[in-house]
C-alpha cells in the first residue's frame, strides 16, 4: 500500500476527465490536480515550447509527495513524455501508450484512427506507438484544432449546428478511410463523444484516452501493490490563472463542484 | 523628426492587422512586433495575469530604442493600459479610445456597439470610454469568443455555416438594439469584416480598432514633430514561439510575407 497522492496535469480542463475516471475506479487515492490555464491551449505550440510548459507542470505537482503523474494532456504525452518518464523516479503515465493498446485489442478490420491536437499530430507519436505495437496496423491521423475551443464555448451537443459541421468536415476522411475504432485522443474530446459518434456511426468503437490512462495506472499501482487503503481519498486542484474562474468550468469537465479546493499557482515560478 | 522605430505588440497575430495599416499610413516608420504567440489567446485569462503578460512584452519592446508603442492587443488595451502608460516615458497607445472617438463621431441614431474577447467585454474598458465622451450614447457590449480561434482556423469568409452561424448567433442582440455603428474591439476581427458585414447589414457603420489607433498614432507624431524622415521604413517581428510557425501565419494578417525578418525570444526573461 502506498498512501502517496496521484499528480496528474493538462494545459487547462480537459485533463478533468481524466480525473473523473480515476476516482470512478480508484476512489480512495488522494489526487493532485495541476491546469495551466493562463498557458492553455498547449496544442498549437512548438515542441520546444510544450516541453518548457511540461517540465515546469511537472516540477510543480513534484513540490507535493506523490507516488505517480498522469499527464492528462494529450499534446505533451505526444511530444515529451520520454523526457519527462527519463527526469523523473516515479512513474509517469500518458495518454498515448494506454489508448493505442486498446485500440489495437478493439479493432476488427485493422483499420484505426487517431484525431488530437495539431501538436499531437503533428508529432506522429500515435502513428509511432501503434506500428510498435502491429506494423500490418492502418493508421490515419487528423488534427480537429477547433474542437477544443468549442467544448470550452459548451458547443459539444448534437443539434448544434457549429459544432456537428465542424465534425462533419474533420471526420469526412476517417469515414472514408472505413476505421472501426477511434482514438480520441485529447481529454477535451469525450465531451463530444455523442457529437463524433452520430458522424462516424454506431459501428465504430470511440477509445476516451483519460479513461484508458486512468485504467492503465490502476494496473501498474496494483502490480507494485501500491494502491491507498480503501477509504475515500481527497481531491485538491491548482489553476495558473484565478481559481474562481477555474471553478466555473472545471464542473463542465468533473461533473461536481469543487468551489472551496482550487488553489493559483505562479507556474513561472517552477 | 524623430527616426526611431515604433513598437507594436498583441497576444498573437491579429495585431499584425494593425501593422498593415501602420506601414500603409506611415510607410516611412520602421516597425518593430512583438507576438506572443507562446501564450495567446489573452482573450479568456484574468486581469492580473493579462497585466503580468502585457509589463513582459512591454519591458521585451524597450529593448529597442522606441518612440512610441501600439498596444494592438484589445484584451490589454482593455484591461491595463493605464498601468502600462504610467509606468513607461513615451506614449503608449491602445486601441480603445481611438475607436471609441472614431465610433462616437460616426452615429447617427446614438446607438453604438462593441463586440470583443470576454476579458475585454468583461473590463468594461469600452463603456468607460464612451460614457467619458458621451453619456446620451446607448452602448451594447457583447463578447465572441469564438471569433480568434475561428480565425486562426481560416474560418472567416462568406459562405462558411460555420463562422456564419457563429456571427449570427452572437450579433442577434446587437441587430435588435439597432446600433448603426459597431466598434470590432479585436484586432482579429477585421478579418472577418465581410462575414460580420453581411449580418448587421449595409447601414451599420464598422469600425477597425487597428486602423483608428494607427491614425491616432501618426496625428500624435506629426503634432509632436516626430515622424521618420521620407523613406521606406524596415519592419522586424518577433516571436515567442517558434518563427517558422509565426512566419506561416503571418501572411494571413499582414498580407505580406515575413520570411527571414521573424526571430524568437524567451518572454519570461522580461
């Protein structure tokens, strides 16, 4: 047993769900929670800015005692992960490696896909991680850059007319390539996973990275038998800009309040 | 005369809009720009970090020898220009009150709108101004948060559902008050002139805050003795992220390209 808490950082909200998903299936694990929202979005940057951004959200959830991070954030589990997992003695666990095994167990026809940030894209580390794991794989990648600022507009519901156009556009080639299981590879995106489900229809399976990461650590902390005594663990939230502002949105992504929890951190600081 | 540069800075590349105008009105001038394309959009953060922003690309811009900035940012315009005035010994010049001049003069009815980013809607900035020149003057504010990233999408022509819904959606109110004049209180915005043309109609006046603060500008160098020798004057453009990227860009807004004259800094040394 190790009662350590869980850090776990995004650029902003979207981390959120996977905080939800861990204390769905862990609810005893105390949890740290670090958004760099006065620095979001991270996934239009340059790799060299990503990676400056995640050492400092790193270094600042290492100023707490922790047994593990998840960085919840697909753009710099795309682009930095090894620099970080090489700098840091405790395990850090990232989107990309969980999401891509299920979707490589998931698949039927071999045909799968990926949509994320253009960052993420950009830097084939999907594309990467899925011909180690099965070279005979078809991969087809999309960056979809206006589905982040829309679900933090709350344009993520079927009916609206924005939102289902901009799916339509950004997923028309995946439908062609005939996929039949998605990555959504970007924790803002399971908010519209009712939205990108009635494009590409009832037959392709969507994989929400969060929740895969969030599984993949309950495994590793059960092998070094490292998960905290039952009981029911606490939550705290740092936000690099004003935390009532924080608060507002993060219930959008959480799916409870967490008024009275949410601390400002000077990342420049870190 | 008075033959050194101009500054110019914005959270991005929409001030770049306001450069065009610059070099188109005062082709003499050499131009230096600061986008802080490392951490845009400003349009959603706090006031305190907006300010701790705007005091680092103002310090970056002093580096040069300068007799005059442009804030073609709206967000800081909004937010901090006082701040920014006060603490520096040339003038400083935002686009607000040029725009609120320029929009005042123009109405016939008294009725005047301001569409704009959330954190300078929410500054209240633009209804201060006004009520200073006018208190008759019936004012709606209104922010389009959407409006930036669309933009940087290339979302922002005639024919596109998408930013047309967007503009219709947002604008509404603004058509029911009957404003004839409406101030685009983003230097991205005039971009998307045509779009947000289209569904005012031909009787509303638009006004360009980038075209109103560079003429603000040159009556206050000409009146102060301090406009450049004739001549054509060099333009250089600084980024905080990576220049390739900003180099893309750049084009969109400027209309010119700035291959080669774009170099990169680390703003958090400022």
């Amino acid at each position: 047993m190790d009662q350590r808490a869980i850090g776990v950082f995004d650029s902003g909200f979207g981390g959120l769900t996977a905080v939800r998903r861990l204390r769905a299936i862990m609810p005893a694990e105390d949890i740290v929670y670090f958004g760099d929202t006065s620095r979001v979005p991270y996934g239009n940057r340059s790799r060299d800015t990503i990676l400056r951004y995640a050492r400092q959200d790193t270094r600042f959830l290492r100023s707490f005692d922790l047994k593990a991070i998840v960085v919840a954030c697909g753009t710099v589990s795309s682009n930095c992960l090894d620099v970080l997992a090489a700098e840091n003695d405790i395990p850090i666990i990232g989107v990309v490696e969980p999401a891509v095994r299920s979707a490589a167990a998931l698949t039927r026809n071999r045909r799968v896909g990926v949509i994320a940030t253009r960052a993420s894209i950009g830097s084939g580390a999907y594309e990467r991680a899925f011909r180690r794991l099965d070279e005979a794989l078809e991969v087809t990648s999309l960056a979809c850059p206006l589905f982040v600022p829309l679900v933090e507009e709350g344009r993520c519901r079927p009916g609206d007319i924005v939102i289902e156009t901009v799916a339509e556009q950004y997923l028309a080639p995946m439908r062609e390539k005939g996929v039949d299981t998605l990555v959504l590879g970007c924790t803002h995106y399971p908010l519209l996973a009712e939205v990108i489900g009635n494009v590409m229809g009832p037959e392709v399976t969507l994989v929400d990275v969060g929740a895969e990461s969030a599984a993949a650590l309950r495994a590793l902390l059960q092998e070094r038998d490292a998960l905290a005594p039952e009981g029911t663990g606490a939550a705290e939230y740092y936000t690099s800009d004003r935390a009532a502002d924080f608060q507002r949105l993060a219930s959008l992504f959480l799916g409870e309040d967490v008024t009275g929890q949410v601390g400002q951190v000077d990342i420049t600081k870190y």
